[in-house]
C-alpha cells in the first residue's frame, strides 16, 4: 500500500521536494553562508574544547597528583596532532567528501571525551585526549577550511574564514566558563560526559548541513576541459616560440617545492621564529588558570580572565577581517614582529608582581597576540616564498605551529616544575617572544633585500630556466622584460 502510494506521487510529480518549494529558496541563495556557519560550529567545538583545557589542567593535576609537565603534555600533544595531522584529514576529504570527514571528526571527539572522563591514570588521557580527540579535532578543523575555501574562492573568502577561524576564541569565550561551573558542580568526569552529549548533538546538526559546492576545486580531474584548454593554449604558444614546453609550462612538483624551500634560509628563519612564538602563545591556554591558582586568584575568576582572553584575540581577528582590505600596502612581516615584541613585554611585566590589574592587562594583550600571530603567520609565507609555494609554504607553518604546540608543556611546564613557581617561566615566555621578533624582522629584511636584487640570489642555471618560464605568464602570453622583471618580483618565480 505505501509502495503504491509513494509510486502514485512520484509518478506525479507532487512529492518532489523542489516542487512543493523545499529546500527553500532563501536556502539555495544563503547556502554558502549557511554552510560556513556550520563550519564555524565544527571549530567553535574541537578547538574550543581544545583552548579550554586550560580549566581541565588543574583538575587533572589534583585527581593524579601530577606535575605540570606531565599534565600540560596530554594538550601539547592533542595541539601538534591537530596542526599536523592535516595532510592527512586532506586527502580522506578529497577521497570521501565533507559530510563523511566531519562525522567522523565528530564521533572522534565524543569517544575521547568520554574515554577521558573513565581515565584511571595520565598515560591514558594521553591516548584518548592527547590522539584521540586530537584526530577529530583535525578532521573538524581541517574540513572546515577546505569547504570554506571551495565556496569562496575569490569573493567575500576573508570573511568568510574569518568567520569560520574566529570559531576558536568563540569557543573558549563560552565553554570555559561552562566547563568550569559543569566541573565545579558535577564534577570534571561528569562534566566530560555531559560536553560529550552536546557535542554528539551540535556536531551531529553540523555534519548533516555541511557539504562541499558541485563545483569543488580540490576535486578536479586531470581531464577538466578549461584545464586542458589552457595547457593546450600554452603548449601552442612555446611551440611557436621553438621553447621545449616542459621549459616553460611544467610545473615543480609538490617535492621539488619543499626541496626549494628547505635551502632558503629565509624558510628555517620563519620556521624557527614560528616554532618560538607558538610556544609563547600556546602557554596562556595550558598553564595560564594553573599560575592565576598559584598566585591565589580563584578558579571562577580565572575563567573570566581566560574569556576576556578569548574575547580579545575574537575582537581582534575581527578588526584584522574588516580593515585588512584597506592595509594592503602594510608590512605584515613588521607588523608581525611589533606584536611578538609586544607580547614579551607583556610576560616580562608578570615577573614584577601577581597583581590582578597587571593580570588583566595579560591576558588581554596575549589574546590580541594570539589573533595576530595565528592569522599572519600564514599570510607572510605568499609574499616570501610566492604564490606558487603557497600550499607548500602554508604546510611547513603549521608544522613549525604543531613543533611549538608539542614543546610548550615541556619548556613552560619544567621550569615551573623545576622552581615551583612561574616566575622564571615568564622569563622563558617573554624570552621567545623577543627572539622570535627579531626572526621576524631578519625574515622581513632577507626578503627585501631579494626583491631588490633578485640576481644575486640566483646560479645562472636558475636565471635562465626561471627566464623561460616566465617570459610565457601562467597561460602561455608572451611578456615584455618589464613585465618578466615584474614577475620576478611579485612571484618570486625561482626554478631550483
């Protein structure tokens, strides 16, 4: 009976969803946007949770008796798998789409919530937050990104991943006040398990509205017509010049890239510089509630100071999507440097007293630290290495972030385990701050210096392939020397 009705309605055409208006219209016109707010609740959730480990830390040391480096190594852990892990939640993306990576990154982070709130020991918590929760986080992150990127690929795309990113200070803006009460009352076990079920819930929602545009520039085929099309433009073009059209149409490959990128000592400078200046920000989201408890500020007040943190960094994310349209001309790499040095003034202004108004100045300066030098140091790596290497560029950032991340409870957390105090630990973080300014300001330096004599960093091998490719720009048009010498510039194209 009900097979023959569903025939009967089909057969007329009455149960089809765009006929009788479903999804709405208004839906398909804001679907981007609509998906981007899924996104959004996707990294509101992995990394808000990750960012509020800070209220955990003193939890877990008191249930295990542990050290501070012990316990701060289950977050640094579960930070460097979520930078690192990326390549990897990539190509499942690519391989099974969005809804698929997504639910799985879901179901990740319920089952190492609630294998957490059963641990009997850290080396557990360890396995079940530090990889597990880890894993998810970085397929909700990493997927989050990449459909933000395929449905903005040009328009609007600043502010739609500021949109999605700015999911991290938002979380810990909510949940670490949440979790504090949820601990304080039920307990930090059963806490666990309630921000489990919410998470279930949410991230459920979430899952079943995401999914990548038809048109999907991570998916493409080696076959697509416009791609073909245009290697057949370019192919032509260096026949008639008599140029090999490997000479001057073949891209590097994805090794030779990163072969390129590890003999510019610019790339280990920033490398370095990045590594330094994580671990300076990453310790205000690990130690941060446990040095306010150690200096007698009280577990509800310190999950204030972290939300006036986390609304700081959010405000500042935001300012930097408005007006970076309107500072294209302005030095990020100089910027960059003036906000690290600007952080390690802030840490060094902790070792004079544990003062509550100095404690407020902290936190609110190392929020704005944290937007900045999460935001920029991606930015920096398309005007030092070009546009070509940016995908490659981009990968060692985060690497060199997941490095900090993996080093932060052992640099920060041993000092403060060695003197019982985090007196010499604000020396450390201020430290690493300063030095990684100066990186930047060396990195800032070497770049321009290159842009304004490019030949003096070039073998003359390397002149005359990059000559060739360049003098035929990216669809096989013949350029003039000024406009060759122009690419050098802008994109650095430099064929090692």
């Amino acid at each position: 009976m009900v097979k023959e009705i569903m025939h009967r309605t089909d057969r007329i055409g009455t149960f089809c969803w765009f006929e009788q208006g479903f999804p709405p219209p208004w839906f398909e016109r804001y679907q981007r946007w609509i998906v981007s707010a899924a996104c959004f609740s996707a990294v509101f959730l992995a990394l808000g949770i990750e960012c509020s480990y800070v209220i955990l830390f003193v939890y877990l040391q008191e249930e295990f008796n542990s050290t501070a480096t012990a316990t701060g190594w289950s977050s640094s852990l579960a930070w460097a798998l979520t930078c690192a892990l990326s390549p990897l939640a990539t190509w499942l993306f690519i391989r099974f789409g969005s809804r698929k990576v997504l639910s799985a990154g879901i179901i990740l982070l319920v089952l190492g919530l609630i294998g957490t709130s059963f641990a009997h020991a850290m080396w557990v918590i360890y396995i079940t937050y530090g990889v597990v929760f880890a894993l998810g986080a970085n397929f909700c992150y990493t997927l989050a990104i990449h459909v933000t990127t395929c449905y903005f690929p040009g328009k609007h795309y600043s502010r739609a991943m500021s949109i999605v990113t700015n999911g991290t200070p938002a979380g810990l803006l909510v949940l670490s006040p949440t979790m504090e009460r949820l601990y304080t009352y039920c307990g930090w076990r059963n806490g666990l398990r309630i921000l489990a079920a919410f998470v279930l819930v949410t991230g459920g929602v979430a899952a079943l509205i995401v999914k990548e545009p038809t048109h999907n520039p991570l998916k493409q085929s080696a076959d697509d017509k416009e791609s073909v099309a245009a290697k057949e433009k370019l192919k032509t073009s260096c026949e008639k010049e008599k140029y090999e059209y490997d000479l001057c149409s073949e891209e590097e490959t994805t090794t030779q890239k990163y072969l390129s990128l590890i003999r510019l000592p610019e790339y280990w400078i920033l490398f370095i510089a990045t590594t330094f200046s994580t671990i300076a920000a990453v310790f205000n989201v690990i130690n941060l509630v446990s040095y306010m408890e150690h200096v007698g500020v009280e577990n509800f007040t310190a999950s204030l100071l972290v939300g006036a943190m986390s609304v700081s960094e959010f405000l500042v994310r935001g300012a930097m999507a408005i007006f970076s349209g309107r500072c294209q001309n302005m030095n990020n790499l100089v910027f960059l440097s003036a906000t690290c040095f600007m952080g390690g003034v802030a840490a060094f202004g902790c070792t004079a007293g544990s003062w509550l108004w100095l404690i407020i100045i902290y936190v609110l300066v190392e929020g704005a630290c944290r937007a900045v030098l999460f935001t920029l140091c991606y930015v920096v790596t398309r005007s030092i290495f070009g546009i070509k290497r940016n995908a490659e560029s981009n990968a060692s950032q985060l690497i060199a972030v997941g490095l900090g991340c993996g080093l932060t409870s052992t640099v920060t957390g041993l000092s403060a385990d060695m003197t019982g105090s985090y007196h010499l630990c604000f020396y450390i973080v201020g430290s690493l701050w300063i030095v990684a300014a100066l990186l930047y300001t060396v990195v800032d330096q070497l770049t321009k210096r290159k842009k304004t004599n490019p030949d003096d960093f070039m073998t003359d091998e390397e002149k005359s392939r990059a000559l060739k490719a360049a003098r035929y720009g990216d669809y096989g048009v013949l350029l003039s020397s000024d406009q060759v010498y122009e690419k050098f510039i802008i994109d650095r194209v430099i064929t090692i």
